[in-house]
C-alpha cells in the first residue's frame, strides 16, 4: 500500500519511512503542509500520516482541503498535541484515528493495518481465502494449502493487492502506485517479472493470475 508521511521532523520521518517500508508499503515523504496538500491533488495514496504543526501549511488545513476534495482515503493524525479540543478538531475536520507523540512503532503499524483494513470495507477479513489461497493481511504472508510461500516483500506487495480486488482487473500503473515511491523509476517489466514469479508460487491453490493484454491483471478462480 502506498503510504504518505508528512512530517517536517527528519529523523522522526526518515524512522517511520523505513519501519513502513520494511512492513511492505511504498512511502512517500513530504516535509511541509503546501507539499502534501499538491501532492495529494496528484497522486492516490492508500493512506495520510499527517503532522500538525508544519510549515507553510498546517495540518488542519492541509486535511481540511483534502476533505474539501471528497478524497476518501483514511487519515492518521501523529501529534505532540494531546489537548481534548485539539484531537477533537482533527477528528471532526476528518482523520479517522489520533495518535499523541511519542508513541511506540508498533502502536502506529498496528494502527496503520487497522486503518487500511477499515478502508477496504468493514467485512473485510484479517485473513482473506480464495480456494486452496490464503493471505493474512496483517502478517503479510500466505499459504497454499497450508504451506508457507516464500515471497519477496514486492511478490508479497503484488499478492496484497491483487487478493484485495479478487476477480476485478488491476491495471500495471495500480501495481506500480500501490507499491513504489513516486521519486523512484520503476520499469513495468520488474511488475511483469513479479507477476510471473506470484502466478509460479500460487500453483496448485485453486487460483491463478491471469494476464488481460492491454488492461492488466486479475487473480482469479482456475477454469476447469
């Protein structure tokens, strides 16, 4: 899932990309309020961690705008600002949790997975099955009847994505959104190379990825 932080503290924000990172999710950095608000008129992120008091532009503001827009993605709130009329406003202008500095960063994985499962719809299971195919949402692993599949953290990153949209088409330019920073250059090829290496690891589940040329991906029940 891609992720944006903004955050005008770097050690603070350089800490939280690399736990995410590590965790799966494609994240991006902004240090002031005016960046993020551009930002997020251009690009489609899974999910906001948005500082308070920023430069240029503060937080409030910059979720106030996105609101304005009708964006729909979840928002986390991280702040020094532990007043209850404070947490309130946040809450109120639309961020969907609140969470006081300093915290753990387990807490904020925790609260980012729960986050991200909520905004996927509330039937949405921890654990998702599709014939012999399971994939743990939490975790980020999956099993094959059972067995452990060994999967790189973009095989893992490109599973996600496609069990969450189960028998819908996934276009390249979703996957390359989903799991790369957009100050990185990525080849389509290396998302071809990973579909592949899925497809080959998912065999014998019940389940395969089919390629619709021109349109993208979907995983899907096998025909028989």
């Amino acid at each position: 899932m891609r992720i944006l932080i903004t955050e005008d503290d770097s050690a603070l924000a350089e800490a939280l990309q690399f736990s995410l990172t590590q965790a799966g999710h494609a994240v991006d950095w902004v240090a002031n309020g005016s960046a993020a608000d551009e930002a997020l008129k251009d690009s489609v992120f899974g999910l906001l961690i948005l500082d308070l008091g920023l430069p240029k532009l503060d937080g409030f503001e910059v979720l106030r705008r996105l609101r304005r827009r009708n964006a729909t993605m979840p928002v986390l709130i991280l702040s020094g600002r532990e007043k209850p009329e404070e947490k309130v406003l946040g809450l109120d202008l639309g961020a969907d949790d609140y969470l006081v500095k300093p915290f753990s960063l387990n807490e904020l994985q925790a609260r980012v997975r729960a986050l991200l499962r909520r905004s996927l719809g509330s039937g949405v299971a921890p654990v998702l099955v599709y014939a012999g195919l399971s994939f743990d949402t939490v975790q980020r692993t999956a099993t094959v009847e059972g067995r452990a599949l060994a999967l790189s953290t973009h095989e893992a990153g490109v599973l996600e994505v496609l069990i969450q949209r189960f028998g819908r088409v996934v276009g390249k330019d979703q996957l390359v959104e989903s799991l790369y920073n957009y100050d990185r250059e990525v080849s389509q090829n290396a998302i071809e190379v990973y579909v592949h290496r899925v497809r080959k690891k998912i065999a014998g589940a019940g389940v395969t990825v089919r390629t619709l040329y021109g349109r993208g991906y979907m995983l899907d029940y096998v025909s028989h």
